[in-house]
C-alpha cells in the first residue's frame, strides 16, 4: 500500500483497526475503506499491538463496497 502511494498508484486500502491517517498510504490515489466501531478507539497504537479476538471492524468492510471503490477508481482511470 505504501509502496504503491509514494508512486502514485491507485490502492484501495482495507484499514481494520489502524487509522487511515496515521498509519495509510500517502497520496491522492489512495483510497482507504474503514468502519468504525466502538472498541476502535484505541484499538491499536503501533499496527501491531492489538488483542482483539474477533476483528469486526475488517469483517464490516464487505466485498461490495470493495467492488463499488473499485469500480469507481477504474473509471477514474479512463
């Protein structure tokens, strides 16, 4: 993701419990997918320090909306 922000290629970035702005990509094609929960805050401080158990917060981000920020970056492209 970050690699791929520094030169400027789209990334869709699927941010569980990190925030997009502390710990996201860099830059004008990236386009992070996050839902916030109540145990979000603080779930983790340093991307690598959290306990939990059963990750909802990724769980919440479904397929579609993935295809549906695809789909709008692709025509973003043309």
């Amino acid at each position: 993701m970050h690699l791929g922000a520094a030169l400027d290629v789209p990334v869709i970035s699927l941010q569980g419990p990190t925030s997009p702005q502390r710990c996201g990509g860099i830059g004008t094609a990236v386009y992070p997918l996050r839902k916030e929960q109540l145990c979000s805050k603080p779930c983790i401080y340093l991307g690598f320090d959290s306990n939990c158990k059963n990750n909802r917060c990724m769980q919440a981000i479904s397929a579609e909306e993935v295809f549906q920020t695809l789909q709008k970056v692709l025509l973003k492209k043309k």
